[in-house]
C-alpha cells in the first residue's frame, strides 16, 4: 500500500525542474492528513475560533479583492453548520450571512499557529514523500472553504507551491508567467509576495482589459488525494466547487527567491512611500488585511538592504555565483530556474536563456517535456483552447468596444493638448480655469490617480530591471 508512483527523489527532481503545472495521483494514500475533513478538524481544535473572510456569490465585473471583503470569528462547528444551512446558525456570527449569497473562506491559515498546542498533528502531512525531508504541516498552511469562495487572481512572487487536495474539490485557472502582461498585473491591494491581476479572470471586463483576449488558461479540478504543482510565477484564481472544501499547501523555497525578495523590497518602499503620503481620509483600502501596517521608510530601507545582502551573500557561495561576472546587465539577468536546475538535475550551461521581458522562464522544449514522466501518475494540465477560455468572456463585452478605445485615445490627446498649454501659460489661474472648463479631459475618468502611477512604477518588468540595476551597484 505504501508503495508509491515515483520516489522522493524522483519526485524532487519532476517538483524543481517541470515549469508547467501537473498533478500528482496516488501519491499520499498513506498521509494521516487525508482524514483532515471539517469535521475532524472541528473536533481538534476543540472550540477555537478562526478568521473567516466572506464575499458575495454574484459575479462581478472586478475582482472581489479581500479589502472588499467581510470577517467574521466562528469555530469551525459554526462554519459547518452554516454551509449545511441548518437554523442553530440563525444567531451565530453567520447569522448575518446568507449561504445562498454568501460564501466563506478560512484561507492562508499557518497550521504551526493554529494547531500550536498540538505539535504532533504536524506530521499528518508527509512532505518527504516529494523529496523534502523534514518538511511536514509545520511548514504548510491550511485553507477551508464553502462554495463559491476563491482566491484573486494571483502570482506568487516566491517558491513553487504544492497543493493537496482534503475535501471536496477546488478549479484552477492557472496563466504562464508569459501572460503577465495580459493580465494587467497590479500592487493595490498591497501585501507582500503577492501580485495580483485587476482583471476577473471568470467574467473579464474586455473594454477595460483587452489584452485578456491573449492569455492563455490552464484548468483543472482537484480532487481529494490530488497533488497539484504550481511552478514558479503562474497565476492562478482558484474556487471552491463543493459544499466544503479542505486543502493544504507547501511553498517550496527556491535559489530565484534571494533576487524576488530584492525585489519585493523595493515594492515595499516605493508603495509604502507613495500611498502613505496621500490622505487617510480619502478612504483607499490598499493595504491588504493579511499585512498588519504600512511601515515606516526606515524599517523598509532595512529590509532592503538585508535582501540585497542575502542575495550577494548567496552569489558568493553558490557554485553557479561565477554566472554572475559579466559586465553587462543583460548578460547577468540569467534564467534562474535553469540555473537551479543545472544544480539539481545536470542541465547543461547552454541550455541557459537570457530572461524576455514577458516571462521569467522560456516555454519547455518538447525534448525537456519528453524526460517527464507523465501519465497516470502525474497529469500534465493542459491549456484551454482560445474559444473555450473565451466563452465567458463574450457577457462582458458590448457594441462600441473599439469605439471606446478610439475615444479614450482622443481624450487622451485632449488632455495632452492641455497640458502643453498649462506649460506655455504665465498665468495659472486662467490656465488652471481653462482646464476645470472642459470637461472632457478633466473628468474623473481620465484624472490620474497615484494607483495608476504605481501600477507603471511597480510593474514586475520594471521593479525586475530596478533590482538588476541595484545588484550591478553593490556587485561594483
């Protein structure tokens, strides 16, 4: 019964080297984990209470970002018996919520934190089964849904992910980091390691976001016993499809990480220093709940230059630091998966590519893809054809799309006009007159908000470049 498809070493190497998403069957048909179903769980925490994040079932033309988001503190015998409908939830703290409009989500849970004064639980989850020895619930995080609660559109800004699948079953909407673009990535809501997409994957905005009509998605549904692999930098938007949902998850810290996190903590100043010099009164939630408080300039300044020094420090050790002595930048921007690769698998030097602007790593070779052992065992997610993945899409777009465009673009070159006579003009207050008198480019609409200009200014191509730029500094 123990005996499984590949073996932790096997698996490791399929974990650390495939850069498209797969699922692992009959893999952890041994792990204590698989009993963890609501119920189980409710009966091991005994009556403790948990965070629950609850949205609206109906569909809108944005995403139902967590700052938009309801919270609620209730045991898991009180979510249990709400998703159930049954009438004791009449005056819990889901009394206020309607199952048939309403789901909720117990997600991003630390297991080390919710279960701390039960230590041993941690070994249920059986990592070293996939080649990480050692790596058990205590590096994992739980997350408990009902129907219909999901997670934005999203990218990890570290590690690859593995997923297990407990109860019930979860959809996936994966895009490759190459569709970054197409997804109109944005740092509002801010939280670290996380890059969201404005667009609602499942009921795109394609006058707002056209580009859309690009990407290319990868879906699958998870079942219970199922294993997913995230690699590196895939969006995903996931959703809960049955009643009640249980997985767990494992990030998996890869070499690439030293240089995300210079990354991440550039992000961090620039949004930091930006959004916390506008006014507090205007009401803009872009902190998202999972991060305490915006901190201050020093303390980011800090966590910048400790990023940077852990990433030389690493450069310095790491066999493959000698990558690194070129003098251009271009040369040094590497694939870093294939580096790691090279150092865990036997990828050759001249297979390395130079990173594009699109994605951080390049399509798999169909002779790469050959050595993977697909097949019952591990199941290649494939892309969705343009047609399908399209489908629901065609609601949200309407006559007069291109026309909308034409005229942004007018308004666009209105308002360029103005600016140019501002600039020429001696007298501000007739200028300034001028401006507030037309009312075309002075709307709203076409006013810049300092979220757009950190949607430019933090755009993952350009906080990539930054940190090359910044590394060259310190390399010099």
């Amino acid at each position: 019964e123990d005996v499984k498809p590949f073996t932790p070493e096997k698996s490791k190497e399929i974990v650390m080297s495939l850069q498209q998403p797969a699922v692992f069957c009959n893999m952890v048909g041994n792990w204590p984990a698989l009993h963890w179903n609501v119920k189980y769980l409710s009966a091991v925490l005994e009556g403790k209470t948990i965070q629950f994040r609850l949205g609206l079932k109906t569909v809108d033309l944005v995403p139902q970002f967590e700052t938009s988001c309801s919270y609620v503190e209730a045991t898991l015998e009180e979510f249990l018996a709400w998703s159930c409908g049954q009438p004791s939830c009449l005056s819990g703290p889901f009394s206020c919520y309607d199952y048939s409009k309403y789901w909720a989500y117990a997600d991003y849970k630390y297991i080390a934190k919710i279960f701390e004064d039960k230590p041993e639980i941690f070994q249920d989850v059986r990592w070293s089964d996939f080649g990480f020895p050692g790596r058990s619930g205590k590096e994992s995080t739980l997350w408990i849904g009902s129907e219909g609660a999901n997670t934005p559109c999203h990218l990890d800004s570290y590690g690859c992910n593995l997923v297990l699948q407990v109860q019930g079953r979860k959809r996936w909407h994966l895009f490759p980091p190459g569709d970054t673009s197409f997804l109109y990535p944005t740092r509002i809501p801010y939280e670290e390691s996380s890059i969201f997409s404005k667009v609602n994957i499942v009921n795109p905005d394609l006058k707002r976001f056209p580009e859309f009509r690009n990407s290319t998605a990868h879906v699958v549904t998870l079942s219970p016993g199922q294993v997913l692999l995230v690699p590196r930098h895939w969006w995903h938007y996931v959703e809960s499809i049955d009643p009640v949902t249980v997985s767990i998850n494992s990030w998996i810290e890869l070499d690439a990480d030293h240089e995300a996190r210079v990354e991440e903590a550039i992000t961090r100043m620039l949004v930091c220093a930006v959004k916390s010099a506008e006014n507090p009164s205007d009401g803009d939630l872009w902190l998202n709940p999972t991060e305490v408080e915006a901190t201050s300039h020093e303390i980011n300044l800090q966590y910048l230059n400790k990023a940077v020094s852990a990433y030389l420090k690493c450069q310095e050790t790491s066999v493959s630091g000698q990558a690194h002595s070129s003098s251009t930048g271009a040369k040094q921007r590497t694939n870093t998966s294939c580096k790691r690769k090279r150092r865990e698998v036997g990828c050759e030097p001249e297979s390395c590519t130079l990173l594009t602007q699109e994605s951080d790593f390049p399509t798999p070779k169909a002779e790469e893809l050959q050595k993977i052992p697909f097949g019952p065992h591990l199941i290649q997610v494939l892309p969705q054809s343009h047609k399908t993945s399209m489908m629901g899409a065609v609601a949200a777009e309407s006559d007069g799309g291109e026309l909308l465009h034409e005229n942004e673009g007018q308004d666009f070159e209105k308002l360029q006009c103005k600016r140019r006579s501002l600039l020429m003009s001696n007298d501000c207050e007739t200028a300034a007159h001028q401006m507030d008198s037309d009312c075309s480019p002075c709307t709203s609409q076409t006013a810049l908000s300092t979220n757009d200009l950190l949607d430019c200014l933090v755009n993952p191509r350009v906080i990539s470049l930054v940190a090359q730029l910044l590394l060259e500094r310190m390399r010099v």
